[in-house]
C-alpha cells in the first residue's frame, strides 16, 4: 500500500538532497562567509525549531490533511512560557507542551468527530488560539529575572554542541522511530495511502488521525519553547511566519500533500534547505520581500513535483 512517488524514475527525496548541495555550493560562491563556522551555528539553530514544528506538521500531511494552527500554538505557548516560568519554574516545560498536546488533540477531535476539514478546522482554531495569546498578553513578555537559568537550559552546550541541535535530534529520533516501527507510523501512511482501504483493513481511522494532529500540537508546542527561549521573549506574533515555513520544509522535502508519501526523513532534509535558504538569501543580500518570492516559487515547484495527481479527480 505504500506510495512511491517518482519524477521521471527520480524519488523526490533525491531532488530534495540536491538541491541541499546546489544552494550550499550557490550561497558559497555568492559570499566566502556562509561556509563560516558562525553562519553553519546559526544555521543549525533555526533549523532546529523549523524541523520541530515541521515534525508535527508531516504527521498530518502524512494523513492527506494540513494543520494551519502551527503558527498559533506557538505563539500561545511562546506567551504562556513567558508568564508562568517565574512562579512555575522548570515545570513551565511540560505544562505548555501539554498546551501545544491539547491544542493538537482539540483539532483532531474537530475534523475525525465533525467531518470537518482539516483546513476549515485549523483556520478556526488557529484564530481562537491567537485571540487568546493576545487576551493573556498584547505586548511582548521578558524573561523574568529569576529565570534566565532556566531558559539557558535550551540555550546552553555540551562543549561545542548546542542544546538546541540535542533537542532536534532528539526529537527527529523519536518521531523517525514511531514512523518506521510503529502501528501508529504505518497508520499515518496507510490513511494517507488510501483512506478507504484503511477502513476496510480495519484501522481506526479517527483515532489514529486524532493522533496525527495531537504529535503536530506537540510540535509545534516544543518550536515555541525553542523560539522565545532564543529571543528571551514571548508575544503573540512569534509563530506568524511558521505557519507557510512548516509547510514548506514538509513539501521542499519531497512529503506529497495529498498524504501517503514521504516522511520524517524527507521533514529533516526539508528544514536544512529551508534553513540554508533564508540564511542564504539574507547573505547575500537579497531584499526580504524578494525572498518571499523564492518561498513561493520554491513551495510551488516542490508541491507540483510531488503532488499525486490519481488521487484527485478535480483540482480545486
């Protein structure tokens, strides 16, 4: 039952790797100083809250749906952090990852039990998420004082590796585990395979779709942590941005949208390109809107490569 994708005899995930190599090999002669030790940290270091929430992200796309939340949930759980670290401590970390979890389950619970679909779905939680960041706080919150330590927890090393890129790993590790090995993981695929199949094979289609959205919460919950422990702020415009960006490191790195095809690996291959991009791009000088003009052209090429095209009757 599982899909494989291919562009004339070439799987996606290969088109994906070199155009990881053709952007490292164009940046580098565009400027000597994007191969510096202190641009590849800074590299990492966005791409490690870009894979998060790019993890989560694939499990739903994985699913043939699309969460638009993302964005929201890190923003909520950036502003939360930010309020209760000082009174909470280092428990701060698994209440707003239980946020970003029970966001993810609220919007599984909509679109299996509604039949809602996953892009109305979100699209409204993703509004009621944000106007609830906005009514804890309006204005950017700062670390409180007696909280740096506790922040420096995700902005700390381990001699000349930084805790961000652990907690990428980490969490690459376990996402790749349950895809590969997992009733869960291949459930994800099958559904995105051939839903109806998936029915008649028995799967709890509800349940495992519920699931999909509640890794994609976490995800997104743990992006979150990252970003405002980075900038030692939270505000409830921080995730705006991540929104499109989670979906393009799913898509760059060669995940089909209409589900079944591709996968973690290609997640991880995703966020490098997409991490190599906007830093290249800032660089060498290119203007930031015209760098929305890559993205979307990038996003555009990388859907019509792995779109499925069977699956569709009608393009709407």
């Amino acid at each position: 039952m599982k899909m494989k994708l291919r562009i004339a005899g070439i799987k996606p995930i290969y088109i994906s790797l070199g155009m990881f190599f053709l952007l490292v090999a164009v940046f580098t002669i565009g400027d000597r100083t994007f191969i510096s030790l202190y641009n590849a940290q800074t590299i990492l270091n966005a791409v490690a809250i870009l894979l998060a929430v790019g993890l989560g992200q694939v499990c739903v796309i994985l699913t043939g749906g699309i969460d638009l939340s993302v964005g929201s949930i890190m923003s909520l759980v950036s502003v939360v952090f930010m309020l209760v670290i000082g009174q909470l401590g280092a428990w701060a970390y698994p209440v707003v990852m239980v946020l970003g979890l029970g966001a993810g389950f609220l919007n599984g619970l909509i679109v299996s039990k509604l039949r809602i679909p996953s892009f109305i779905a979100t699209l409204g939680t993703q509004g009621i998420l944000i106007s609830v960041a906005y009514l804890l706080s309006a204005s950017p919150l700062s670390v409180p004082e007696n909280s740096y330590g506790l922040v420096d927890i995700i902005n700390g090393s381990i001699g000349p590796v930084k805790n961000v890129w652990i907690i990428g790993l980490v969490l690459f590790a376990g996402f790749f585990a349950m895809q590969a090995y997992t009733r869960l993981g291949r459930g994800i695929m099958y559904i995105g395979a051939n839903e109806r199949m998936s029915y008649l094979s028995g799967l709890d289609i509800d349940r495992i779709r519920i699931l999909a959205f509640t890794f994609s919460g976490f995800g997104a919950a743990v992006a979150g942590i990252i970003l405002s422990a980075t900038l030692y702020s939270g505000y409830p415009s921080i995730g705006g941005t991540y929104v499109l960006n989670s979906i393009a490191v799913v898509v760059v790195g060669g995940t089909a949208m209409t589900g079944g095809a591709g996968g973690v690996l290609n997640t991880l291959i995703g966020s490098l390109i997409m991490g190599i991009l906007n830093n290249g791009m800032t660089v060498i000088g290119i203007d930031v809107y015209a760098q929305q003009v890559f993205l979307g052209v990038l996003i555009i090429v990388a859907v019509a490569v792995t779109f499925d095209r069977r699956k569709l009757a009608i393009i709407k």
